[in-house]
C-alpha cells in the first residue's frame, strides 16, 4: 500500500490548497469557520489541516498553490526550546 509507504517513511504526502497568505514552509495551516486557509493559531482555530511542506514526494490536487503535507515528514516552524522527535506539536 503506498500510502503506509510514504506516511511511514521521510516522504510527505501534500496536497495543494488555495491559501490566501502564501505562509512560509513549516507554517501549520488551519481553517477558519469561513472556510478559509490560514496561519493556525491556537486562539481561533481547531480545524488543522497540516503543514506547508518545502519538498513535496507527492502532490495531489490542483485547485491551489500552497502544498499541505497531509502525512509524512515535514520540517514544522516552533517557537522556545527544541523539541525532541516525536514530541506532539502544539499551537501558539
């Protein structure tokens, strides 16, 4: 199955979406209750949809310009310490 392939693996899985801002790779992405793209953050939004990745393996969609790593590895923005690997992300 490819898709355990590359969710399991240092490939992301993105899909390209319409997002307003045109955000910087690792920026996590969220949508609003209008149903607009934007930089998440955690005093509005809960609706993550992913990351914007810098080096897609695997694009899907058309529909925008900004690839969202849906699954996979993905370089992720973070503010304070670093994190270790695995640790969860959360929004700031």
């Amino acid at each position: 199955d490819w898709s355990s392939d590359v969710c399991s693996s240092d490939l992301d899985l993105s899909e390209l979406f319409d997002v307003p801002e045109l955000p910087e790779f690792g920026t996590i992405i969220a949508v609003n209750s209008d149903g607009i793209y934007e930089t998440a953050d955690r005093n509005k939004h809960n609706n993550v949809i992913g990351v914007v990745s810098e080096n897609p393996s695997l694009i899907m969609g058309s529909d925008g310009v900004t690839p969202i790593a849906l699954c996979g590895r993905v370089k992720v923005k973070y503010k304070g310490s670093t994190p270790k690997i695995g640790e969860f992300v959360g929004l700031t």
